[in-house]
C-alpha cells in the first residue's frame, strides 16, 4: 500500500484519508506510525468510527482532522450520508462500506455515491480528477 500511495501522491500533494485508521486501539499506533511516516503528501483525516483516539494523535500525522469536506459541490464523509441529506451536492464520496455499494435496487447502485475504500479502488488513493470523471454523468 505504500508503494501504491507514493507512486500516486507527490509530496506536495494534499490527500484525504476516509476513515479508519485505527481501530480504536491504542497498541496498534506502532506499526501505523512507521506507515505514516513514509507516506507522500499533505495528509488530512475525515474521522471514521473505528478512529477513537484522542485528537492529538492525529494531529501529529494529519495537517487536518475533521468529521466532513465539502469540495467543489462534493461531500466527502466516512460514512455515507442518508440520500434526504444530500440536498444541494451532487455527490457523497464515501468510505466505510468496504466492498459494498449504496443500492438504489438489489441490482442498481445509486449513482450519488461514489465508495473509495481501498477494496474499490485496488489499495491505491485515487484523485480528485479520477472522481470527478467518474462521476460526470450523474
């Protein structure tokens, strides 16, 4: 995964995690720590819910640590907002469901989301022109 994330994010890069990054356990930091310090990029952090440490923590590997972002008419959130909420974007970029899609039918997904955990994107960030191509027909 790191090799993936370098290859794609340039030190001066800004990149936003999902959420998760820990699982609210504290002796796991160790081996997050030596990952986050060789990772590329001015990172910033959308809470999720397994990320229950203290801020502080975060702070020292994340130049932001925040619940949402809203960036050009898009939401990005770890978990996905409820569709009534969706109100003027265009979009929720999301984490949390893993391999799973938002449905609108059992065999349609719903075009607003759009799912970025590391099992729909091949372990590797995408960027923000990857998303906004993706997602130019909605």
């Amino acid at each position: 995964m790191i090799e993936r994330w370098n290859a794609k994010v340039k030190v001066s890069d800004h990149v936003y995690h999902l959420g998760d990054l820990t699982m609210a356990r504290g002796n796991q930091t160790k081996w997050i720590e030596i990952i986050m310090r060789r990772l590329n990029g001015h990172k910033r952090i959308l809470l999720g819910n397994h990320d229950q440490l203290n801020s502080k923590w975060y702070q020292q590997w994340f130049e932001k640590v925040k619940a949402i972002n809203v960036l050009d008419g898009i939401i990005f959130t770890h978990i996905p907002i409820h569709p009534q909420n969706l109100g003027r974007f265009k979009v929720n970029v999301h984490g949390h469901t893993h391999h799973n899609d938002i449905m609108i039918s059992p065999f349609h997904p719903d075009p607003r989301y759009m799912n970025v955990c590391v099992e729909k994107t091949a372990y590797s960030p995408i960027s923000l022109e990857e998303i906004k191509d993706r997602i130019k027909n909605v």
